[in-house]
C-alpha cells in the first residue's frame, strides 16, 4: 500500500496491555515506512506520552488493567479540548454496543482483532490523511489570521497618520487663513546691485541645508522676503513656511504663541490652542523681530533648538518637531547680549549663517528698477493710469536717504500715483517726517551715514577692523581684564574674541 510521504512522516503513539500486539502493529508500520513510533503497555503512561509528544494518531486498545480505552480516551479529550483526539480503537470486543460507545466517546474509528494488515493500513492512512488536511486548514488559517491582523495593524497606522495629516492640514489651513488677512509684499525680491548679488548667493548656498539663518538689517529691508527665498529653495519647500512676527506678541503670551497650551491651563484657555513650533513641524519657523523675545522665555527657545522638544502649556509630555529656524532682526544682537536683555548661547544657536540685508541707502543703483516695479504692481491693483518715471524723478529717488528702506518707497510710490495728474508723477521727499530718520536708526544694526558720506560694506568693515585693531594695539593685544581692548570697546570680551575672528584679526597686525 501505498503512502503520502507526509502521513510516512506522523507521529503514531500505540496504548496496548499486550506486548505481542504492540509489536506486531509496530513491526507492520516500520515496514511500510512509518518513522515515528512511540508505544507502551501502561495506559498511564501512554496519557503522559500523548500529553509530552502530541502524536497525529493514536492506536488505542480497549481492555486494560489500570486504565480502560475509555478511560485513556477522556484524558486525552481533555488534552485536546477543542479539537477530537486522533484515536483508533483496537480491541476484541465485536459487540455493535461497544462500537457506537467507543464513536459516541469521541474515537475517530473502530477495528476488531484479530487484526487484518490491508484494513489497518487503510484505516490510518485515511486518519492521517484527515489529520492532515486539517492541520494544513489550520495552518493556512493561522496564516491568514496573522495576515489580517498585520494588516489591520497596518491599516490602522494609515488611519493615525492620515488622522494626524488631517489634523495637521487643519491647523495649516487656519494659520494660512490667518496670513491672508495679513497685508505683505508676496513679490520676489529685486535688485541687480552687488550688494544683492552677494546676498543672492548666500541664499542659494543655505537654502539646500537645515542650517539655522539669522538675517540682519534695518526695518524695511525685506528680510521677510529674504526668508521666504531660502524657505522656498529649501527641501522643505513643500511644508508650510509659518511666520512669528515676536515684536507683536504680548509678553504674557509669547510662551503659548511658541508652544501652545491645553484648554483650561490657564485663565482664558477656553480651548486647546496649536503653537508655532508644531505648525511648523516638517516646515520652517520664521522668528521675525527675534531680538524682541523676553530675556525670561529665552531658555525654553534655546531648548527646542538644540533637542527639538517642547511641552505645551498645561502639559507635563514632550512633543518633538523637526523645525528649521530663519531669525530675522533689525538690532545688534551682541549690543542685547551687552546690555543683558539677549542670551549669547542663543545668539550663537542662532547665528549659525549670518545674511546681512544692505539698507536701500547702499544700493541705491537698484531703487529705478525696484520704483518701476511698484509702479507697475500698484498702478494695477488699485486701477490707476500706468505713469512712466522721467530721469529727473529718478534722480530724486536715488538722491534720498531712505531711512525706512523699500518700505518707505512703496508707500512713496503709491502715494504719488494716486496724486498724480496728466500722467505725470512727482515726489516730494523734502516734506518726509524728520522722526522716520531717528526712529529707523535708533535700532539700525550700523550707525547713521550721511547722504553725501556713503559707505560701502567693505568700508564699513575696514572702519571697524581698524577700530578694534587700534584698542587692541593699545592694550598691547590683552582682550581680558580692566585694560585689555574689550573694556576698551565696551564689549564682553568673548564678542570682541568673535568679532576678531570673523574680521581675521591677527596678533601683531
């Protein structure tokens, strides 16, 4: 007879008080291929052995001292429990009786002996053969129920992201709605003078990093739109670019602005509230006015640069965002640090790669081409007569001072076109507010230079090279102490160290 090479391989467990039997059944499976026999004469025993080895069959006899078939056959039920024990009975008892008792107590099938081989062998293939295809089904279902549940467990990880990219559009939507109802120059930033080509190329080399920017400049500048460039060059590109204008916040509200608060953490916290540094998770901060952050909140900045966590107000778990950070400011950051009102630990996470905005005063080449352009945009948007700029109008333009930088000239620019008659366009720039000057320059980040005195960059540079290497001279090249240079400059000397190295200031010069 013939065998599935896979019944060959089942484990057969033989329970009979007769020696000859069991090696007779033993003797008659080895022949035919069976491997794994096991077999004993005490059915105590063969309980245990069912329990230890877990046979696919076992060939159980009815009559025994200890322990009858019967009994042997509910112990292994409850082995089993859920499934029918794989029993054959094998017994000499021929009565119909104890047939239907033995099917009724839960055997798979039932033969009388004297045993015939054919029939016996027919029998336990057809058991084994059963048992299986069952395991096989029970197996694929086992398969198919852990295939369900990973990718149930997939699915729901897909729904908890797409919750929090839901959540997260949400909130993205509401600050996007917020900034339209913010009036701001969207327009791309103009100028073909040197001093903007050098600030071109320094944005074309930061923006393919997550490098933190410090952009410095007078108010007016465009250092917004400085920081939209490298947001919009950046591989963030595709994140919101989120704004913080700190200049305009309440102090009492800074720390909610930044990180948000929990509904009821506070008086006046009617509902939970999403902060700044979360909205901008994936994207960029802009920190506008930077300078203006309060001395007390300063460390808890400086903490979610440098960990990338936070707690918002009311709650005790940290949450961690992936932000790159653009700090713009219209002050001298190491002056704050000076007068105690700026941390310099912060200064240095900030000032990572510093961009210096020049006021429109030193690049008075690109006012015709910026003053064409407001022209156009304006002129358009508030659906006025298109005027064209004569070169005495351009020479009055590039003879002021600007002390409220492109700002100030749009408004200058929107104001004569309103006013202007026949198509002609003037400026009267000598009636400008005297304070607008003192007020621009009180914060500026370089002292007032005069309109017939101009300065370039470099110059600038050299004056205050010269400048610290003359106190250095003086000192005889001590930075430290009561009459080293620092004290001198009336700088911590620690900026004066900075100063020195970002000038290339050598011993001995």
């Amino acid at each position: 007879m013939n065998f599935d090479p896979k019944v060959l391989e089942s484990k057969v467990l033989i329970i009979d008080d007769e020696p000859a039997n069991v090696r007779l059944v033993e003797q008659m499976l080895k022949m035919h291929g069976f491997t794994s026999l096991e077999s004993t004469t005490d059915p105590c025993i063969g309980v245990e052995m069912y329990l230890n080895s877990k046979p696919d069959l076992v060939l159980l006899d009815l009559l025994m001292p200890k322990m009858n078939g019967f009994e042997v056959l509910k112990e292994i039920k409850k082995i089993e429990k859920k499934s029918y024990p794989p029993v054959l009975i094998l017994t000499a008892l021929v009565d119909q009786d104890t047939h239907l008792k033995a099917l009724e107590a839960g055997a798979r099938d039932f033969l009388t002996k004297p045993l015939r081989q054919n029939e016996v062998l027919c029998r336990i293939r057809n058991i084994l053969e059963v048992r299986l295809l069952h395991k096989h089904i029970k197996n694929h279902n086992l398969d198919l129920e852990e295939k369900v549940a990973e990718r149930t467990k997939e699915l729901v990880g897909a729904n908890i992201e797409l919750e929090k990219l839901r959540n997260q559009l949400e909130i993205e939507n509401a600050y996007l709605r917020e900034e339209v109802t913010t009036e701001f120059n969207v327009t791309g930033i103009i100028g073909n003078s040197s001093a903007m080509q050098n600030v071109f190329n320094k944005i074309k080399q930061v923006a393919g990093s997550d490098s933190t920017v410090l952009i410095q400049g007078e108010t007016g500048t465009g250092k917004e739109l400085i920081a939209r460039a490298i947001h919009e060059q950046s591989q963030r590109k595709k994140r919101t670019l989120v704004k913080v204008n700190c200049g305009g916040i309440p102090r009492e509200l800074f720390e909610s602005e930044f990180f948000g608060h929990l509904k009821g953490s506070f008086t006046g916290a009617i509902k939970d509230r999403t902060g700044r540094f979360q909205l901008a998770d994936q994207g960029t901060l802009f920190l506008d006015e930077v300078g203006e952050i309060p001395i007390e909140l300063q460390p808890k900045l400086l903490r979610v640069l440098q960990e990338g966590e936070f707690e918002p107000i009311g709650d005790d778990q940290p949450r961690s965002v992936d932000v790159r950070i653009i700090a713009a400011t219209n002050r001298d950051l190491e002056n704050e640090i000076e007068n105690g009102s700026f941390r310099e630990d912060l200064y240095y996470r900030l000032d990572v790669f510093p961009i210096h905005v020049p006021p429109l005063r030193e690049r008075k080449e690109d006012i015709k081409m910026i003053a064409n352009h407001y022209i156009e945009s304006h002129s358009r948007r508030l659906n006025l007569k298109r005027v064209k700029l004569t070169e005495e109008n351009i020479r009055d333009l590039e003879s002021y001072d600007w002390p409220g930088n492109i700002r100030e000239l749009q408004n200058v620019i929107e104001r004569a076109l309103i006013t202007a008659q026949d198509g002609n366009i003037s400026f009267d720039l000598r009636a400008r507010p005297t304070f607008i000057r003192s007020s621009i320059q009180k914060n500026s980040l370089k002292e007032p230079v005069a309109v017939d005195g101009v300065m370039t960059v470099d110059e600038e540079r050299d004056r205050s090279r010269n400048n610290i290497i003359a106190a250095l001279k003086k000192s005889r090249w001590k930075v430290y102490g009561s009459d080293g240079a620092a004290n001198i400059l009336g700088l911590h000397p620690q900026t004066l160290t900075n100063k020195m190295k970002k000038l290339g200031i050598k011993k001995n010069e």
